[in-house]
C-alpha cells in the first residue's frame, strides 16, 4: 500500500493548460474519488499519477518517492479501464495470468494469486471462458482480477462502470467497495457520476475545469458545499436554486431578513448568516428533499407542471423565481400537474451564496 502526495502537479498541451497545479495528499489505504464533469480534467490527472500521461510540473510522490519520472511499471500501480481491455483469444485465467507472464513469474507463484482472486471475484467456474462468453459485469470483473493478481500499492479505476447498465453499476460499485474493504490498498477511482462518488468515497474530490472546487468526504460536501457549482454537481435531483436580493422583511410580523426573488416574492432569511446584508445579491439553495409541502403559512408557493412518481417517492417540477425547482416527497402524492402548493423552506436547510464569486457564504 502506499500513500500518494500531488504537489503542484499541472498538465499543459502546447499553450493550453488543462490541470492547474493541485494539490492533494491521499492517505494510505484510503479510497479517494476524483468526480466532475466531463472535461473537467480528472482523468488526465489519473492519466500522470499512472505514469501514462507526462507531468509538466509539481511533484508526484507514491509511497514517498518521487514519481514523476518513474516509467509506470516502477511505480507498483495497476489500473482499470472503462474499456475492460481484455485479450479476445485468452481465456479468463490466460487474461488475469498475462501481466505475471510477462513479468516472468513462475506459475507456482502466481497461480495460488489467481485462484485467490477468481473465488474473490465470483470468478472460479468461469476460468476456461474467452471474454465473449461473459456478460459485461464478468469481464469488469477479470480486469480487476487482472489488478489485484500484480499485488500493487495502488489501486487506479478510470470510469470502470461507464459501459455497464444501470443495474449492473449499483452491484458492481458495491463489489469495489467491498473489495477494497477486504485488500484495504490506496484507491484513487475517477468518474462523473456524483451517485457513484457518493457511495464509494471516503473522500471525495469535486473538480471543475482543470482544478479542485471541494476535497471533503460525502456527507460533508453534500451538507456544506463550498460554492455553487458543488451544490449543483452533487445531489439527484440537484439542488434548487432562487437568484434575489436580500432586503429588510416587508411581509409578517417578525423582523428580519428576507430575499427579494426575480418576481417580486420574498422568502424569510431567519438564519442568515452574518456576510448576508441588506443590498447583496445572493443564490438561495435548498435540497429537492428539504422543502415542505405544507398547509401552513407558507414561505413560497410552487406551480406544478410536471409530477414523475417513482414509487418510493414523487418528484414535483415547476418554477419559483423564473427557474425551475424540483419538490421530492416520500408520500403518495396526489396532487397533479396545474395545481399550486405552499412550500416551507427550513430555515436549516437552506444555503446562501455569492452569485458573482459563487463562494457560499459563512
């Protein structure tokens, strides 16, 4: 196993710089997601740590030795493509056999590794079969077989799952996570998919546009996310969001702050946080299963125009402010496109940022 440190480290094509210097210390053992959207340069920065991709600049360290220069068989590393890169002519075990092969190894040290990594794998009754005979979530699985026989100190999976169903990903990011669990070796997993991120991390790594937005684990991105673009990026449905200006409560009895959304409507602010004053514009963000359906008095109201039920909960579209909101309950709803509801908003759930900067504000 080993400990990864990026220090600094940036990539640039010609004049174009695609990753600008990052800075990222991943502790031994640990499982590190890199998440973002496509383009956003997570995977040419997976691409260098595994030696495939040349580093312009800053420091790689694995295990405490620079890396920068190593070739990437030096570097005690194996890697998981989306693309599965099986030989077609090899048999399961002649695929998860060939990097010991070509690295010269005895059959009697590497075949117990093999053996071990089939019953790990659900693979033993499946050792004689060529790739084609496989369903997709197999042959994911003798790449990683593939992995785990070379016993490296670093574990890379780039977008492994990407070409699998959608039921075929939840068993197999659970079967990673699992595996993990039991080898407990560095893994650093790339993907855009933020659900996949969610559930496999124990941290997570929000990048945007060739840098770091966010490092912090799931649960603490998903309840703190330090600008508008990790709000966004993290969550399904995504987080709702309501451009105004914070101006002094006119409505009720109480005073206090409220912002002022883009059609005149005003919601309350009873926690604004000390940066909220009166003038600023800001973006107000609240969970699609934060808002309240409610009775009472309400803090806005919504204009239903689209209801997608999906059994375990309803999911209610329509705008607020002029952008579109979406309202997730866990009832049985019976309330139907062209109907308004009132909406409470928990004033412990709802998020402030800067609409220029788009830093949230504290």
């Amino acid at each position: 196993m080993a400990a990864v440190q990026l220090s600094g480290i940036f990539k640039r094509y010609g004049d174009t710089q695609v990753v600008h210097g990052i800075d990222l210390d991943i502790d031994d053992g640990e499982f590190v997601v890199l998440v973002g959207p496509s383009g956003c340069g997570k995977s040419t920065l997976m691409r260098m740590v595994a030696g495939l991709e040349e580093i312009s600049g800053g420091d790689l360290m694995i295990g405490g030795t620079r890396a920068n220069t190593l070739a990437p068989q030096q570097r005690n590393i194996s890697m998981v493509f989306q693309s599965y890169a099986l030989y077609p002519h090899l048999s399961v075990y002649e695929n998860i056999a060939f990097g010991p092969r070509i690295r010269k190894e005895s059959s009697s040290s590497f075949k117990p590794r093999i053996d071990a990594a089939a019953k790990m794998l659900n693979l033993s009754g499946y050792l004689d079969r060529l790739p084609r005979a496989l369903s997709g979530g197999q042959r994911q699985r003798v790449a990683m077989g593939r992995a785990v026989v070379r016993e490296p100190s670093l574990f890379l999976f780039d977008e492994p799952l990407s070409n699998l169903d959608a039921k075929l990903r939840v068993q197999m990011r659970t079967e990673i996570k699992a595996l993990h669990q039991r080898l407990k070796n560095t893994v650093i997993y790339v993907t855009h998919d933020q659900i996949e991120a969610m559930t496999m991390a124990d941290r997570i790594v929000v990048m945007n546009a060739g840098r770091i937005e966010q490092i912090g684990r799931p649960l603490e991105l998903y309840d703190h996310p330090a600008n508008l673009f990790v709000a966004s990026f993290l969550g399904s449905p995504s987080m709702n969001f309501a451009e105004g200006v914070i101006v002094n409560r006119s409505q009720g009895q109480t005073q206090g702050l409220a912002l002022k959304l883009t059609d005149g409507s005003e919601v309350a602010l009873e926690r604004a946080p000390a940066s909220a004053v009166v003038g600023a514009k800001v973006a107000l963000g609240v969970r699609p299963e934060h808002v309240e359906v409610t009775a009472q008095i309400p803090d806005t109201a919504l204009d239903v125009e689209v209801v997608e039920p999906t059994g375990a909960e309803t999911h209610l579209y329509g705008k607020i402010g002029g952008t579109t909101w979406c309202v997730t309950t866990r009832e049985r709803s019976r309330i139907e496109p062209g109907q308004r509801v009132a909406l409470r908003l928990p004033a412990e759930h709802i998020h402030l940022f800067d609409t220029e900067s788009g830093r949230r504000l504290v």
